[in-house]
C-alpha cells in the first residue's frame, strides 16, 4: 500500500525523498504525503521525527480550500504559516535533543525537516536558516562526515556573510560549530580561535555569565584538557559548573520551598519543570556527565568538585522532576564526602537533599 504507482502521478510532478532528495518510489500510508525512495530512509524519517508530525503535515501539503472571502484567505495563510513556524521550531529542538545525547543519524531528519520548513516561510537565502545548517553540521560531525559537515557550515557562513541582520546568537552558533569542525580536524588553533568568538559573541547576546554562554566555556576546557593543559581546563570545567549551578539553584531553591510547602498542606507534590526546553535539559546533562567523569577520575584530589558537579546533577533532575536519578546523584555525593571523611557539615547538606527526595517518593503524584 505504500508503493507509488506511476501512472497516479500528475504529468510533470516530481516526487522526491524526504531524505536524501532522491526519486521517491513509498509513500506514507497515514498522511500521504511524504515521500521517500525506500524503506530506509522511511524508517529513518519515522523514527527521528515523521511519528511526532504525521498528521500536522497534512494540511501544509494539500490544496488550500475554497474561500468565500479575501479575509478568510488571509486568516488561512496566517495558520498555515503559524503552523509552519511551530514545526520549525519543534523539529529544531527534537534535532538539537538527538545531538545531545549522541544520536546524530536521528537527528538528521528531524533538522531536514526544520531547514525545509524554514526555506518555506523565510526564503532560500534567509539568515532564519543559518541554525538548521548548524544542526546539520554537527549532526554531520557526530557520525564522522567531515567533508559533508563543510559543506553545510560554509552555506551558514555564505547566508551570514550576505546578511546584515544577522543576531550575535547566530554568529555565537557558527562559531562554535566552526570550532567543533576544527576540534574535528585537531586544528586546535582554530578551534580555540572560533570558540572564544563564541564566547564573545553569546555574552554579548547572554551575558559572560549564562548557560547560552557556557557551551563554549566547556568545549574550550575540552581542547586545554586534551592538550594536557588541566590548569586551564580546570578553571574553565569550574567556571561552568558555577554558571549551571546558579541557574539550577535559583529554581530549585524556590521550588523546593513551593513543592514542601505543598507536601505538607495538602499530602501531595506538583509537578514544574526548569526552565529548560528538553534540548537544553539534554545540553546539561551532556556538559554536567562530562564533567563529572573528569571530576572523578581525580576525585582522591579534589574530592570537593567532584560532590559540587554531582550536587548540581541532584537539583538538574530533581527540577526534571525524576526522583530516582536525583537520589543516585546523591548518594553518590554522600558516600564520596563519607569516604573522603569531609565535614560533618558537608555530610548534613547532602543528607538533606536525600531527605528530599524521600518525602516526596513517599508522597507521589495525584491528580
């Protein structure tokens, strides 16, 4: 049923993949109308990002109804373009998450589908682009396709070269991609050359002292670490794990107040979040597990950054609202500072966090 008969096919109409461009030779038997040249790439759109917006493609891929006034037409371009831009961004953030954890060939697809998207509302030559050519690049480093991640970075630089609206955010994107191809390369000069204009570029959108901003900090500390230059790493690796432990900590302290307070008047929790999209939530749990592993292969020396990374990976979940992985996190900062035979102070923070944790498994979620 998914097979594309040819002579179904309108005279002059060119179906092609929704990967890879190709003739297309399937379709999707749910929405119809998305097409791909086999079962491959198929399976591959479906299961990075075509499940989640099946349906939603429907309407952006068949012809405008009949309109009984000018009015009525212009309401109906403004959904179909609210959609579209609600799919860019939805398709961006599924393709950031994927990087974040590893996954880069899922990734592909779902930043496919929020280039094409963004090629619709903003134009071939747009600077609203530059993000999904980003994606792209870096989806393309992931799996080991240099050459493929060029192509893609050298369209974003020629689409802000071209442009003169171009945010410091954008340019804060490009240069660290750029970086991470030189990381690549282990052309660690131009590396560090792209991710301190990373830097500057998102303090000057963010601050010197924002999670935006800490990405380049981190992937910085990585080049020093990799070079044997740990003074430095160090330094950076500490610099943020400082900037994400003021951002967590200004929420958790006013929700573990709040969710207390609920606890204790009315015998149940609520639920809230961090303030993070779920790409950002897997940024930080990427940046916070690498620095810990860096944390404890010298913790018998610095057993201190070691409970300050876990205690931080603590409030990340405990804001995620998943309990086990907080308690993990902190009977791992307990058992080192125990073993490490830190002050009885130290002991009694951690403690508290586990205590936490405990009411609030003992009073789970009703509704």
């Amino acid at each position: 049923m998914n097979v594309i008969y040819p002579l179904a096919v309108p005279k002059g109409r060119r179906l092609c993949c929704e990967v890879c461009e190709a003739p297309a030779e399937r379709v999707c038997g749910a929405c119809t109308v998305t097409y791909y040249c086999g079962v491959v790439h198929q399976r591959a759109d479906w299961g990075s990002i075509h499940e989640k917006i099946c349906q939603l493609l429907i309407p952006l891929r068949t012809s405008m109804p009949f309109y009984n006034s000018e009015e009525e037409r212009q309401h109906g371009l403004q959904q179909l373009q609210q959609r579209q831009k609600h799919l860019i961004e939805f398709c961006y953030t599924v393709a950031q998450k994927y990087i974040f954890e590893g996954k880069h060939e899922d990734a592909v697809p779902a930043a496919l589908h929020s280039l094409r998207f963004r090629m619709s509302v903003h134009g071939l030559s747009s600077v609203e682009l530059v993000p999904a050519y980003l994606l792209l690049a870096e989806a393309s480093l992931g799996l080991g396709r240099i050459v493929q991640a060029e192509e893609y970075l050298s369209q974003a630089q020629w689409t802000v070269l071209k442009s003169a609206e171009c945010c410091h955010a954008t340019h804060s994107l490009l240069h660290r991609n750029l970086g991470l191809l030189y990381m690549a390369k282990e052309n660690y000069e131009e590396a560090r050359y792209h991710l301190a204009n990373d830097i500057y570029f998102a303090s000057c959108a963010f601050g010197t002292e924002h999670i935006r901003t800490s990405g380049g900090y981190f992937y910085l500390a990585n080049i020093f670490y990799g070079l044997k230059n740990l003074d430095l790493a160090d330094t950076l690796y500490t610099k943020v794990s400082e900037i994400w432990n003021k951002y967590l900590n200004n929420h958790y302290q006013v929700l573990s107040q709040a969710r207390t307070q609920q606890v204790d008047l009315l015998g149940r929790q609520f639920e809230t979040d961090t303030g993070l999209d779920e790409a950002q939530e897997a940024e930080a749990i990427q940046i916070l597990t690498s620095i810990l592993k860096i944390r404890e292969s010298t913790s018998d020396k610095a057993p201190q950054k070691t409970i300050f990374v876990l205690k931080i990976l603590f409030m990340l979940y405990y804001l995620m609202v998943n309990s086990s992985k907080a308690k993990e996190y902190a009977m791992r900062a307990l058992d080192l500072a125990k073993e490490q035979q830190l002050s009885v102070h130290e002991q009694n923070t951690i403690q508290d966090l586990l205590n936490l944790t405990s009411a609030e498994e003992a009073h789970p979620i009703t509704w």
